[in-house]
C-alpha cells in the first residue's frame, strides 16, 4: 500500500515555518526625537529622557529578530558616576552606579512592555565620543514579559541575559570632567545609539504572508492527494 | 626655498584665523529604522543606509532652530578606512573620500539643504566607534535652493561646520576586526553636527594675517 505524502509534507511545512534559526537575538536602537542622553553636573547623573505620555525615548532601527525593528522602548533609572581616572591621554573613565529598566513596549502600547534590570558598570569618553559599559560586560539581567507578542515572547528564550553597549558624542567634545564639572553648565544632552547581544536564539515568526502560502500550500496537496486516491478507486 | 618658507606661513596664518570659534547653530541626530552605519570588511568602505525616500537619519534636537527636529536627511559618499594604528585601547585609521550630509524638506520632497562631507578619521574604543572625534572642520559648501524656512535659517547660519558620529557593537568590534577580510558589520548610530559663519572680527584677522605674509614675503624679495 502507497503511503500518501500529505501529512509528511504537511509536518515539513510546519517544521520550516517554526525552528529556530539559533543565532541569538541581537537589536540596536537610537534615540527617538526630543528624547535624548542627560548628564547632571551637579548630581554626578546620568538619565535617558522618555516622553511624558508615550513613556517612549528610543527606537530599535534594527534586529535579528524578525517583529523587533520598529518597536520603541525606553532607559528608566539614574546612574552616578564615580571617581574618573585617566589611564590613556585623552581617555577619561569612572565607575557607574545604580540600576533601571531596559523597555522594550508591545506594539501600539506605551505601558505592556518586556523589561530587563540594567546597570551601565562603567563610562568613558574619548575625544567627542563616550562609550557605556565599555568592556560589555552582562548587564542585563532578569527578562520579564507577561504579553504575548511572539517578538518580545522570544527574548525570554534563553538564561535571560544579555549585554548592551551605548555611544553618544558630543559638539564641542565634553570629557567626563567637564560632564560633571558642577561650576559649568547644569546639563548637558545629545543624541545616542546602542547595541544589545541576548542569550536568547531568534525564532523564526511567520508573517501573515507565510501563514497564507502555508495555507495554500496544504489546500493543494490535499487536493492532490484526493484526485489521487480517486484515480487509483476507479 | 623662500617661496615654500612663505606658503607655509601663509597656509600657517589661514589655518590660525580660519580655526573658528564654533556654535552658530548645532544638531544632534540619529539614524532611522532600519537604516545603518555599514563597514564592509573586504572593501574597507563606509556606508550610510537610506531608504526608497532617500532617507537615512532624523534630527533630535536642534538649537537654536528647534524647528528642524524631525525633519529627516542622509549621509551620502563613498568613504575608505586607511591603514589602522593602534595606541593603548584605541585603533584609529583615516577616512578618505567624500560625500554630502543632506537635510531634507518634508516628504514626498526631494529638496535638500546639502553640504559636502568628509569623514576625516574612524577610531575605535573598547565597544564604541567614532568618526571625526577631533572635531576637524568636515563640513563645506553648504547648498540649499528651497524656500522651507527652518532649512533657509540653517543654510545661512552654515558656512562651515563640524559633525562627528559614533556608533557600538556588541560584542565589541575593534577596527582592526570591521576591515579584516570577509567581515561585514552594521550598527544604529548618532551624531552632532556644529555650523558657524565667521564673524566678521575672524575676517578682519584672516585679511590682516595674509597682509602681514604679504608685508613679509615682499621684505624678504
């Protein structure tokens, strides 16, 4: 008796549409407008600005993931700088401390996000450039996300950590001397970028696209298969 | 030999009184969704990302023309990392090549302010990347033809100016690792760009100095 294709090809078609790809997830983000990096001289701080209403103050502009690029999120809490120390010229570094919440908000949402704990552990700045956590050490930690947008749902695929990486610049260059110099200006603002490496393996999340082929793809073999086994009837 | 005595001090002269006091009008930037800093390995190239619109980065912030913010542009150019020398924790190569930073009016317009670009010099530092952290004057030429009033102010506050960006990897990436064979690596990234006009007391300086090289080379004839 011939075995009919269809439920192998059936299990393929499934098969293809949901493994995991494995590469762990990686995004990089950039601040949204209005929203930027602030150093309080005066507090020794740093913050990331949010948008009062949408909660909001970046955007991931990139991802491995498929269903992360566009989403917003943002960088809550407020980390002090430490004692800064010289060890390269032109090289300035200190210690960060405190902790906050990496967000990363559900579509079209400004409060069901997933979170992440996050400490920054160091800062330098070098010529125009600054760097946080400047050698990537783990620093996020602690994934939550009680949704069900499969995107968000896939960070919590692995130990639930991960490693992320910020840079900014500034015009005219401002060290981490004169960031904190609290005889200057009070604040000082501007844009920033950053990476984040997770743990997690991307998963592969059909779109609904996918889903319509897939769809047809098992109307048409079923179709096959019944014209068959009508054949082989008559 | 006098002759090249004289050039240099008169290159010497420009170069004190053309070093401007910037700040006429600043930006912060950030590039949009989807569109990256690219370093291809092999080719040793730059890039800038933008999409079907042209577009690749938005402004953030804008003093004192706030009005800016949103609006969006793109870095455009073909750019090449030299030979890189590594000091301490920091690898640093030149950039060679040029291209343009573009602002542009409101969608669906094509209109850009534009002012040609060079990118000076790439370093990189434990996760972190930056161009331009000297702060070289990298801007020129500014060029703009519309009648978009918050591009107007900025094309006449801007004869010259300065942009620097910096971007991340992580894991980290050193540039001895973004230009090895094979290697091709993308990253979000932000920026800052200052423009200055010269006052009119950086002209007076600029034509007293070339008088003074003038006075100098003719004593010396």
């Amino acid at each position: 008796m011939k075995k009919s294709p269809f439920p192998l090809f059936s299990l393929l078609v499934l098969g293809a549409s949901l493994c995991s790809a494995q590469s762990p997830i990686d995004l990089s983000f950039a601040n949204l407008a209005n929203q930027a990096i602030r150093f309080d001289s005066n507090l020794r701080q740093i913050t990331f600005d949010a948008d009062n209403v949408t909660n909001r103050g970046l955007e991931i502009t990139s991802s491995n993931q498929t269903g992360l690029e566009g989403l917003f999120g943002a960088i809550t809490g407020s980390f002090t700088i430490g004692t800064i120390a010289n060890p390269f010229p032109g090289l300035e570094i200190a210690p960060l401390t405190g902790s906050g919440l990496f967000k990363i908000f559900e579509p079209n949402s400004s409060t069901a996000a997933f979170t992440a704990d996050l400490n920054w552990v160091d800062i330098a700045t070098f010529g125009t450039a600054g760097v946080l956590n400047t050698e990537l050490a783990v620093n996020f930690s602690n994934f939550q996300y009680t949704g069900s947008y499969a995107p968000l749902t896939a960070l919590l695929g692995g130990n639930l950590t991960g490693t992320s990486v910020v840079s900014f610049q500034f015009l005219p260059e401002r060290s981490l001397t004169q960031l904190t110099d609290s005889s200057g200006p009070a604040q000082h603002s501007t844009s920033f970028s950053g990476s984040v490496l997770t743990d997690a393996p991307t998963v592969l999340i059909p779109e609904p696209s996918a889903y319509a082929a897939m769809i047809a793809g098992v109307i048409l073999l079923g179709v096959m298969w019944r014209s068959r086994r009508s054949a082989a009837t008559v | 030999m006098n002759r090249l005595k004289s050039l240099s001090l008169a290159v010497l002269t420009f170069g004190v009184t053309a070093n401007f006091a910037l700040g006429q009008a600043s930006f912060d930037f950030s590039n949009i969704s989807g569109q990256l800093v690219n370093i291809n390995g092999t080719t040793d190239k730059i890039s800038f990302g933008a999409n079907s619109d042209n577009r690749g980065l938005k402004i953030t912030a804008a003093s004192p023309f706030s009005g800016l913010v949103n609006y969006l542009g793109s870095i455009t150019g073909s750019f090449t990392i030299g030979a890189v020398t590594v000091a301490g924790p920091s690898q640093t190569a030149a950039v060679s090549g040029t291209g343009s930073f573009k602002i542009f009016e409101t969608l669906p317009s094509l209109v850009a302010l534009t002012a040609d670009l060079s990118l000076v010099k790439i370093s990189s530092l434990f996760g972190g990347v930056s161009i331009n952290n000297s702060s070289v004057v990298n801007l020129s030429n500014f060029q703009y033809s519309g009648s978009d009033p918050n591009l107007l102010a900025l094309k006449n506050a801007s004869l010259i100016g300065v942009v620097t960006t910096s971007f991340q990897f992580s894991p980290n990436r050193t540039l001895l690792q973004l230009t090895a064979n094979g290697a091709s690596n993308s990253s979000s990234y932000s920026g800052t760009v200052l423009t200055q006009i010269p006052e009119p007391s950086t002209y007076a300086a600029l034509l007293a100095g070339l008088t003074l090289v003038v006075v100098a080379v003719r004593r010396r004839r």
